[in-house]
C-alpha cells in the first residue's frame, strides 16, 4: 500500500524548489511561449502569403538546414566549456599552462568538427530522401556557413561568459538561448510578418539578413551581397563584445575566486 504522506513530502520538495526559484519557473513558461509565438507567425505567414513560395519544401528544408549550423556550432562551444566545468577540470587547464585566447581558439576549432560531424550526414540524406541539396547554393552556401558559425560561437561566448559569472544555475541560458533568437531571426518568414517594435530589435540580429539572403537565392536564383555585408558587420561587432565578456567575466571570477569552485 502506497504511504499518501510519503509522496506528498516528496511533491513538496518539488514544489518548494519550483516556487522558490524565478529561473526555473521562467523555463517552465519560456518554452511553450516560445514555440507558439514561432509558429504563430510563420502561420501567419502562409496565410497571407500562400503563394510566396514555388518550392516551399526546398526553401523550408534549407533554411532548417542553415538554422542548424547555428544551432550546432553554438551548442557545441557550450557543451565543451560546460564538459570541462562538470569534470571540474577548467581550472586545471591553467596549470598547462593553457592562455584564455588558447581555450577559446581550441574551443572554436572542436565546435567545428563536432558541427560538421552532426550536419554532413543530415545533408546527405536530403538529396535522396526529398530530392533537395544545400549544396545547390553554390558558392554562397559558404559564405552563409561562415556567418551563421561566428554568430553560433559569439552565442558560445556569451552563454561561456554567463557560466563563469553565475555559475552552473547559468546553464538553462545554454539551451534557450537559441531558441529565444528563432522567432526573430526570422528563419521561415520575412522580416515583413513581425510586429513593428519586433522588426525594429530584429534588424539588429545577422540572422534576418542571413535567412532573407538564403531565400533570395532560392527563390529568385541571384545573390545580394548587401545583406551579407550587412551579416558580417554585425556578427563582428557581436563577436568582439563575446570575447570582451568573456574576458571579463573570467577576470571577475577569478577575483572572487570562483573558478575554484566551478562544477560543484
């Protein structure tokens, strides 16, 4: 016979943690909104625009491609930082002795092989199993690739920044982060289906000009390099702040000496 006290000691336990906690009543709340404000507008996008498309499976099934990358890239800075914090080993790496600029060199350059390891398989199976290739984006499918990586590892930084200031609690930031930027980075859509005040912080994220680049190419087969530059710029910009945050955020973690700490 199942003792009611018991699993109600337990629900409490539960319940207390949730209530007492902002951060993870926030997850609770942060995902559903999330994914209903996303497919809301694309929605609302096939509905005004039903026929904006000619190949709509090809520019949705590459745009989720693309979306990947940066999915990708940015998930994997994240993981080989925080692997080392679980390991309790970040300190560790300071006895080498290893530089900050090496970590996070070395950290870059294995969040690409890790990207291209998850992403070149699932390429492949596109071509036989829908009849669509990425890789008819030609040349500029390398050039989106770039872009979408550096914002991916200006987000690892960032996210890597927050880890070191706040510790572990950070690391629910680690898998939302990304997809708080979905619906704005306006991936499906134009920037057009946003509500004004949206477009307005929309049009400070690389993602609008890299999505609505893709879909230029696939839809009217040439390409504009204004919004590329346009990318570029912004994922520079971005790009220093990350490394500058991330800098400074180990310089104040090591002044009140949590790095010791980290993992526990």
């Amino acid at each position: 016979m199942m003792n009611f006290n018991k699993m109600h000691g337990l629900f409490l336990r539960h319940f207390y943690l949730i209530k007492s906690s902002l951060p993870r009543i926030l997850d609770l709340v942060y995902w559903p909104t999330i994914q209903i404000i996303l497919w809301g507008f694309i929605s609302k996008f096939f509905s005004i625009y039903s026929d904006y498309y000619n190949n709509t499976l090809g520019v949705i099934l590459t745009c989720a491609i693309l979306y990947d990358i940066l999915f990708r890239s940015s998930i994997s800075f994240n993981m080989l930082f925080l692997e080392e914090i679980w390991s309790r080993n970040f300190t560790n790496l300071f006895i080498a002795p290893l530089k900050l600029k090496e970590i996070i060199a070395s950290l870059i350059f294995t969040a690409l092989i890790r990207t291209l390891i998850g992403l070149v398989p699932a390429i492949l199976l596109t071509s036989p199993l829908f009849g669509i290739s990425i890789l008819k984006l030609g040349f500029p499918l390398l050039l989106l690739f770039l872009s979408l990586y550096i914002f991916g590892i200006t987000l690892g930084l960032f996210v890597s920044a927050g880890l070191m200031r706040f510790g572990p609690s950070f690391e629910n930031i680690a898998w939302s982060s990304l997809f708080l930027l979905a619906p704005l980075g306006c991936i499906y859509y134009p920037i057009e289906i946003l509500p004004t005040f949206f477009q307005i912080i929309a049009k400070g994220l690389p993602l609008v000009y890299i999505f609505d680049e893709t879909r230029n190419i696939l839809v009217n087969g040439q390409i504009s390099y204004e919004n590329l530059n346009k990318a570029y710029l912004l994922n520079v910009i971005y790009l220093v702040c990350g490394i500058g945050l991330f800098y400074l955020s180990f310089l104040k973690a090591r002044v009140k000496g949590t790095l010791i700490n980290m993992g526990e």
